[in-house]
C-alpha cells in the first residue's frame, strides 16, 4: 500500500488492495479530504486520477461554501419527516396519498438507502419498476409521473435544508402520459340520464352536475351562503374530504387547485336549486331535533347529514348502467357539461374559467375535438353559402 499527498490542500491518496470473495485480489484508489470543521471525507475510484478529481471536486465545493456534509438520515427516515413537517398544508385526500406511496413505493425499495447516497440511477430504476400492488401489473404514465412529482417534491426540501447538495430526482426518463380520451354522454344519453334519475334522491346534485361541471366533491361540498340567488351565481369555493384524524369523517376544506371560482349558470339550474332549498327546509322541520347540517350544505340527507362521495358515485355508476352506459363515470357529466357549453357557442376562456381550469390552454388540448367538430360544421355552413351565391 502507498500513500501520497495530493495537491496543496486536497488531502492525502493511496493505493489500497483487498481481497474479495472468490479470492482474487482489486486495488482500488482511496482519497480523504479535511473539511473545515476538522472531520474528513473519504472517496474512492478505480483509478488515481478519478479518485483525483474527486477529491478537488469536494475541495472546489468546500472554497466555495456549497459543500453539504454527508446526511446520516435514510431515504426512509427523511420522507417520514417531511411528511409529518412539511405536509402540514395539504388536503387530507392528499397526505393520506402521500404516506400511501411512501409506505408502497418508496420505502421497498429506496427507503434503506442513506439519503446523501441517493442517486439519480437508483430513482431512474425506481420509476421503471413501479407496480400495482395489487395486480402486480406496471402502473400508468400518469400515475409514475405523479409518483416522481412526489419523491421529487420531497428532496427538493432536503437540498433545501443543505441534507443533500442537489437533488437526485431530477433528470428522470419518465413515460410520456397521453391524454385520455374523453367520453362525454351524446344529447340522447343525457335525456335518457335525465329521465332515469327522476324520483332519484340525487337527482338534483344530478342535474347541477350535469349542467354546471362542477366535480363530485365540490357539489357534496357547496353550502347555501355560495349559492347567490339575487345575481344568479355560484361560488365554487370548497370540497369535502375525508380524513383520517377524525375516524372517517369528511370535512371542508378548499377547492382542488385552492382558488375560487364564481359560474354564472342557466336559469333552470337555479330554479332546481330553489326547489332544493324550499325541499330541504320541509326536511329540517320533519327532522326537528335531529336535524345536523353543521356545513350549511346544499346536499344533504333528510336529517341534514351530508351526502357520502363515494355513494353519490355508486348510484350514478347504477344508473348509467341502466341507460347503456356501463364504463362511464361521473366525472364524465363534468365533460358532458363542457362539450355541451363549446357545442353551443361558449368561448375556450369561459369554459376554462367555468371546469376552474389553470389555463384555456389545457381547457382546448382536452376538448379540442369538438372545436374541430365545430369547424367542420362551419365549413359546411360556408359551403352552403357559396354554393348559393354562385348558383
């Protein structure tokens, strides 16, 4: 073994051997650099000047006061704290996501390495593997691109708190997410809708839903002091969530992307609303005592407890089943509703502004098709026309 000094400042260098497993001897190059603090800092290489240009690599870093001294933490460790102090804002829905993938995805298989450690090959490989559960089968696109948001969100604040010099998730291949196609019910699946949920107890969350775009849980969520009979308008300002700090119960809390959105909708849908209103008070006074509307909700069962999100769903899923519409969902009146507005004259901004979008731009990549489909008609409206003029 030899050992030499490096260049002016950088450490000590040598050459080291060891013998391995099926005997045979590897030599390997093992450079140590002290930090300002007194402690030193081993690398090593196959090779004396890869080992070299480690070494000035963390001698450049400490010169220039961006050296992050190695973290103990595992990547485990680090993610249960950033869970349990950085994620203190997030909706329920989201954190219980959260602490769902790093117990699933995170942890079997990164979660036991140091966390100065992680590298970006490792969070390549993670991404690539990634799997249902359940089924074992590769997950989608999307799902891996939300996974890696994720993980990437979390060592973003680690860089932040100097626990790693930068952060290991960047630069990853991801699976290009294609955008899903969209199946909004035709004008005759919404008359057969329509006729079907009459009598429903849901039928009016039903209708707004249809007529108005808003998601499952903001109209599960909308409570009366949004509802602005005198101008006609609805204020989508907040959801229900369930939680798991209070045994399951659901909650308010704010709308998806946190902002506010005031619609203007059709006369008709007010006026359901009205009779909601006149239907609800008949109920409280039935209900006497049991009456319990502690959100001041809309929607409520006849003893004024609010509706349940996923049994909303449930009995739409029931009765799409019954008109021929087996696979659609209720997200699809959310889609219904803006191809309907786009169909019969609605600008790309008012409907963006109306579904609460971030940009009219994402607003006309998803439904594009029927701006085309309104083209065509123009076309042939245009046609028409010349086909008259030079007659």
């Amino acid at each position: 073994m030899s050992t030499k000094k490096a260049a002016s400042g950088a450490g000590s260098i040598r050459k080291k051997t060891v013998t391995g497993k099926d005997g045979k001897k590897r030599e390997y190059w093992e450079g140590r650099v002290t930090l300002a603090d007194g402690t030193r800092k081993s690398v090593s290489d196959q090779t004396q000047a890869g080992c070299l240009q480690k070494m000035k690599d963390i001698q450049r870093e400490v010169d220039s006061g961006t050296y992050v001294k190695p973290s103990k933490l595992t990547v485990s460790q680090w993610l249960d704290m950033w869970l349990e102090d950085y994620c203190t804002s997030v909706k329920p829905r989201t954190l219980i996501e959260y602490e769902s993938t790093v117990e699933n995805h995170f942890k079997p298989t990164i979660g036991k390495i140091k966390l100065s450690e992680l590298n970006t090959m490792q969070v390549q490989r993670m991404c690539n593997n990634l799997k249902n559960q359940r089924t074992g089968e590769p997950l989608s696109p999307k799902r891996v691109k939300d996974i890696h948001g994720m993980l990437h969100k979390a060592l973003q604040v680690a860089e932040r708190l100097n626990l790693i010099s930068k952060n290991p998730a960047d630069n990853i291949e991801r699976p290009k997410v294609k955008q899903a196609e969209i199946k909004p019910l035709d004008n005759e699946q919404v008359a057969m809708f329509i006729s079907a949920i009459q009598g429903h107890r849901f039928k009016d969350l039903f209708m707004v839903a249809i007529f108005t775009g808003m998601r499952e849980s903001e109209l599960c969520g909308l409570s009366w002091d949004a509802v602005n009979f005198k101008d006609s308008t609805i204020t989508v300002k907040q959801q229900i969530q369930r939680t798991k700090n209070t045994n399951g119960k659901f909650v308010v809390v704010s709308t998806k992307n946190d902002k506010n959105r005031i619609i203007r909708p059709a006369t008709a849908v007010m006026q359901i609303l009205k009779d909601r209103r006149k239907i609800q008070l008949s109920d409280k006074l039935m209900a006497g005592e049991a009456w319990n509307n502690e959100y001041n909700l809309v929607f409520t069962e006849k003893e004024g407890r609010y509706y349940i999100p996923h049994v909303v769903y449930e009995n739409f899923k029931r009765i799409a089943k019954q008109i021929g519409c087996p696979d659609a969902r209720f997200h699809d009146l959310r889609h219904t509703f803006a191809t309907l507005a786009i169909s019969n004259g609605d600008d790309i901004k008012t409907v963006q502004e109306n579904l609460g979008h971030y940009a009219a731009s994402f607003t006309l990549q998803v439904y594009g098709h029927v701006t085309e489909d309104m083209k065509r008609a123009s076309a042939e409206r245009m046609n028409k026309y010349i086909q008259a003029v030079t007659a």
